[in-house]
C-alpha cells in the first residue's frame, strides 16, 4: 500500500482480463473510497490515483 494524500492508501492492481492496471484507493481504515479506470502502463495508474485522491482529500 502507497500513501496517495494524507489519509487515502491505495493499492495497485493488475486486471489481466483487461490487460491493464488500476489502483483502489482506500482511507485509514480501510474502507474503499475510489477506484481508478483501466490504464496500460503502472505509471500512469499511480499517477491517476494521485490526482484522484488529491479531490478526494479536498471535499
């Protein structure tokens, strides 16, 4: 589990039905709070979760 914003952990996944990967974001306690989309490369999966944690975070 990767820190994405204080409070939000979040964990890469490989879909291989899909070919692609996605992160779940969770909160401290564990709680799923956000899913990314299906993206090709790990890169750009983490980076997404970034962005989406940061709005998550902000409301």
């Amino acid at each position: 589990m990767q820190e994405y914003s204080p409070g939000i952990l979040g964990e890469v996944r490989f879909a291989r039905q899909d070919g692609g990967y996605y992160v779940q974001l969770y909160s401290q306690e564990g709680t799923p709070v956000g899913k990314t989309g299906l993206w090709r490369s790990e890169a750009k999966a983490r980076e997404a979760a970034r962005r989406l944690a940061e709005k998550l975070a902000g409301e």
